[in-house]
C-alpha cells in the first residue's frame, strides 16, 4: 500500500441565528482565522469540509441566508491559505421547522415504534403524507444546500438518498478513494420532548444511495460516515439494525458527528472485531443559558488525517477549543482534554485492509488535485450546461474595507488598466490583494457582477498548452467556458499564477496566459480578466500593478478606517511605532489592532518580535 493521506475540517453546531450570538460570534469566528493557518501546518492542507448538522438555531430561511455568508467567509479565508475543501452537510434538529405538535402524521410518526403501519408508508410510499411532513421540515436546509453552489461553496457532488441530507460520495485522489456517507439522523426529531433513545436511521436510507453498501465500502481505501447525533439517541431497536446493517465493524473507519456540544473520541473493538471509531465535534458556536441566567460558551472544532503508509493505516485528530486566558484574551488553540502525544493530535492505528476491486463507481467522484500539494479550487467532472460550470467557479472577494482608502496611486493606475478590461495584480501574501481588488472593481462600478476563478496554480510553469492544461484538470473545455461566459458581464480571476524562473528557449508562461486571456476577451466583449500573481510579469501586453507594504500615510489611513482602529490610534506617534512592528503588512496590521484592544501599545512594542514571529505563520 503506498503513501497516502485525505483530510478534513470537521465543523458542527453554529447554531447560527442564536439569541445573542451576533456580536460574540463577529469576535470568535476572527480567532478561528487566526487558528487555521497554524492547523493548515500541522495538518496538511483539506480535501473536505464536513459541517455535523445545526446549521442555524430555528430552520429559519433567514437564518440560513445568515449562514451561507459565514461559510462563504470561511472559504474566502480558506482560498487565501491555498486550500479549497469540497463542501458535505448533514442536517441537525436545529435545522427543521418543526410542524404544529397537534399534526396529525406528527403524532403517528411520534410513536413510530409501535406503529407497523406508519413505518412501511413512510419508508415505501414517497408521496405519504408522513414523507411529505418530514420533508415540509426540512424545506429550508434543502433549498439552502441546494444553492451552495450557486454562492460558490465547491459542494461534494453526491448521489442523494431518501431523505434530505443522505448522500453518498467518493473522493478520488492519486487512485485511491475516500468513500463519505452522511445520513439524516434527525428527520424524527419533530416536537420538542424527543429524547436520548428515541430516534431512528433506516437502514433503506443507505440502501437507496448504495445497494451494495458493503460491497462499494469495501472497494475504497477509507470510508467516513457523517451524521448530527450519537447512536446513543437510537432507538434500542434500531441500534441492533445500526450495528448490523448500517455500520456494522469494519465498514466504516470513523464516525463523525456533534449534537451535544462536548467533544469525545473512542475506539472500541468488540471479542476482537475491527474497531468503532467515532469522533464527536464540539459546536463551533455554542452559547447555553444556565439556570441561574449565566451563560456557557462552548466552542471548538478539528481537523483529521486518514492516512497509509506500507501496511500501517492511520487515524490523527487535531482537536481544536476556545479557551479565554485570567487577562481575559481569547484564542483557539490544542485541546488538552484529550491525551495529545506530541502536544497537537491524537493518533489511532487502524487495522490494515484488502481492498476489493471495483467497478465504475455507483455514485458521482470528485477528483481533487495532489492531497499533498495545495488543491485545485473547483474541480469539474462533467459539465453539460454553461450554468453549472459557472456556478463551480463562483468565488467571493473579501471585502475592501478599510483597503478602499489606501494605495491611491496604485489603485488609480489598477482602473486604468481596467478600462482596457485586463489588469495585471501582483502581491505576495498577506498584503491584502483580495481587498485591493475589491477595491478597484467598486471604483468602476463592476463590483456588483458575478466573480468566476480559475486557479492556475497548479499548472506548472513550463509546461504545455495552456488551453489543454486547464482542460486536463478542471474537466471542461476552454470553448465551454467562453460560450458561458459570452453574453455575461461578469469578471473572471485568473488566480495564484506561477511564472517561475525563465528558461531559455522556452515560451515564459505569461505570454500563454496573456493570450489565453486575449481570446476570452475577444469573445466576451463584456467580461473584465484580472490576472493575479506573485511574481512580476515581463510581458507587457497588459498593465502590472505591484501592491507592497503600505507607508506611513496609508497606514494611517488605514488604521483610522479600520474597525479595531479609529481616530484615537490613527495619530502620528502611534503609527510610527506601529509601522516597524508590522512591516506594513496589512494582515500583520490586522494582528496587532485586535492585540491592541487587550495589551497596551508600550507592551505590544516590548513584545513586537514574539508578535512578528507568530504572524510569518499566518
């Protein structure tokens, strides 16, 4: 067995929409972007992003619009660490809209285990009032997952099962493949006095996604299974069908879930069987009333590794908590609830297995780029209709902010460039090129039109054809792309270019890419290109751009606008000790306006090379 490794965020209960959870959570979610480069380290970068149910707090459609923004966030931080994890959900009991208690087929459904009749209408009958029920419920998650996509959310393409959140998928890297279940564990879960043992998973809710469970689990080198609750919230009946026909030892190698907000982690094999292993997600946000009318935050997530090596199969968590220090600061860091061998994760060995040969797989793949090199952003694997393709390259820039009032020169000569519908934008990280971009396309107007990317950076730099190297590994024609985009007025980011080290003799690649754009150009009269890199280009076809460290006055300016900054720190003495501790740097300028707001600027100054140090991380 060669080296190989896939691995994961796992997220679970935002609860988003939460009485009070507005302004913590504006504060929080800023200490979980500091956290992920530091895990994006130790861990690798993600093929996946699993959310555990308990999307948001009622079910409202409201909330769920709330919700896809934070998401959409957090992929805009994750894209600008390099790493775009495909996208799986399952729904949690926060995420119905609970029918009237008084409903007729809510009653039946209620005493489901005593009630023959009820069970075989809902698991045979699609059209049964008790389906129609649990899928009124759950209207809002579904319409909310189904428009992921269109927000630009790289959504695992799955096929679907019997009810909203079963779903069934593979993940396909260097030959080896990750098989990922997430079943709905909470569609019985529809008055408010359901308990701990009363829930049911049917075991036709995986049958209807894959026949041949055991036979497809067995042909991929990993499987996760996904669903909002324990199996302690099964019914005793059930719980004998989970152990025996849904999960039974040795189908699936990790279990991942969330519900009671506390994280755990066990793995227990049985008179010698294969071992369970599970993973419970603290919640990401979780905000609980006491009874003396205090509150309890519980927050936290992970990150995990399935790897293998010669025989040896592995399992690692790095399990991540919020924790608040006697000063009052906050940050995310290990969990050492956990017995963390070297000091950051937990490591279960697996036992080795013989995988079976398979067939073209029974549902959809996805195929990302090198688990160990920085995945590609949207992978498509067959694309039919110009929207669908569209919608796999939606990207979101991150707001321009207070980068809208700095780099005048610079951004005048970026419009410039613009109005010619093409502009060179170099910057290194950390220096705010999203914003900066932002920036202009609010300047001209064009902010408002719909953002598609193409991630070139892993086409290498003196390679062939270019039109054939994105069509090679992003799955659709260079023509589809150009037809799509044809009568749209919309801009298209062609991102993370290397240019590398010129070879004499060979084309440098700026040219193929400056006249890949040309022709999209030419046959996209309404599209705007701006072309995004690292390295200076030495074409000149298109106007260049450098945006560097910001000087004394724009750091003002930029301190004065920010919303950890303001007037009272936007004063000359303050800026000139501000700027050798952070370079410029907008990211480092960010870092030190939050410290700001719990140390004193002579003691942020006194440890200004620590702060420095931990911002090269980031």
């Amino acid at each position: 067995m060669s080296d190989f490794s896939f691995r994961w965020l796992h997220l679970s209960d935002l609860h988003f929409g939460m009485k009070g959870q507005a302004p913590l959570w504006s504060s929080f979610k800023h200490h979980l972007y500091d956290d992920l480069p530091l895990l994006l380290e130790q861990s690798g970068p993600w093929d996946l992003l699993v959310f555990s149910g308990d999307i948001v707090q009622r079910g409202a459609s409201e909330e769920f619009l709330g919700a896809t923004s934070a998401i959409v966030e957090l992929y805009g931080k994750l894209a600008s660490l390099g790493c775009t994890p495909k996208f799986l959900a399952v729904p949690g009991n926060h995420d119905l809209v609970r029918p009237p208690e008084n409903d007729m087929s809510v009653m039946l459904l209620g005493d489901w285990r005593n009630k023959p009749a009820v069970r075989h209408e809902f698991l045979n009958n699609a059209a049964s009032t008790y389906r129609e029920t649990v899928a009124a419920s759950l209207k809002n998650y579904r319409c909310w997952y189904e428009a992921l996509a269109e927000a630009g959310v790289p959504v695992l393409e799955t096929a679907n099962g019997l009810l909203p959140g079963d779903q069934a998928g593979r993940i396909s890297i260097d030959g080896k493949h990750v098989g990922i279940v997430g079943l709905n564990s909470t569609w019985l879960q529809l008055t408010n006095d359901v308990k701990e043992g009363e829930l049911h998973v049917d075991h036709a809710q995986l049958s209807a996604m894959l026949p041949d469970a055991e036979g497809w689990c067995r042909s991929n080198d990993f499987n996760l299974l996904i669903t909002h609750h324990p199996v302690e919230w099964l019914g005793v009946e059930t719980l004998g069908t989970w152990k025996t026909e849904i999960a039974p030892p040795g189908r699936f190698d990790l279990h991942l879930f969330g519900h009671m907000h506390e994280p755990l982690s066990s793995s227990l094999s049985i008179m010698g069987s294969s071992p369970i292993t599970i993973f419970q997600s603290p919640s990401l946000f979780g905000l609980e009333y006491l009874a003396d009318g205090s509150s309890k935050r519980i927050q936290g997530y992970s990150a995990g590794a399935l790897s293998s090596a010669a025989k040896r199969r592995q399992l690692r968590i790095w399990p991540r908590t919020y924790v608040v220090s006697r000063a009052g600061q906050g940050k995310v860091a290990p969990d050492y609830n956990f017995l963390l061998s070297d000091n950051i994760s937990t490591t279960t060995q697996l036992p080795d297995k013989l995988v079976a040969p398979s067939s073209s797989p029974p549902v959809p793949s996805s195929h990302p780029a090198q688990a160990v090199a920085k995945p590609q952003a949207f992978v498509a694997t067959s694309v039919s209709e110009p929207q669908d393709l569209l919608a796999r390259l939606r990207h979101h820039l991150l707001p321009s902010g207070p980068h809208s009032y700095v780099r005048k020169v610079e951004q005048d000569a970026a419009c410039r460039g613009l109005k010619k519908r093409s502009i060179w934008i170099v910057a290194d990280w950390g220096l705010g090129s999203d914003e900066f971009v932002s920036s202009i396309l609010e300047s001209q107007s064009i902010a408002e039109r719909p953002i598609f990317r193409l991630d070139l950076g892993d086409v290498p730099v003196n390679g062939g054809d270019l039109d054939m190297e994105i069509e090679a590994r992003l799955g659709f024609k260079v023509q589809q792309l150009s037809e799509a985009l044809a009568h749209q007025e919309a801009v298209l980011l062609l991102d993370d270019i290397a240019l590398g080290e010129r070879i004499p003799g060979a084309l440098p690649r700026e040219i193929s890419v400056e006249t890949f754009a040309q022709v999209m150009l030419d046959y996209c009269p309404s599209l705007v290109i701006v072309l995004r890199t690292r390295s200076v280009p030495l074409n000149d076809q298109f106007d260049t751009v450098e945006i560097g460290a910001l000087d004394e006055a724009d750091l003002k300016s930029y301190i004065y606008r920010h919303p950890d900054g303001g007037d009272v720190l936007a004063v000359p003495e303050v800026v000139a000790q501000l700027l050798p501790i952070t370079g410029g740097v907008p990211d480092q300028v960010d870092r030190a306006l939050k410290a700001l707001k719990v140390v004193t600027l002579s003691e942020l100054i006194a440890s200004h090379e620590e702060v420095a140090l931990a911002c090269c991380r980031f």
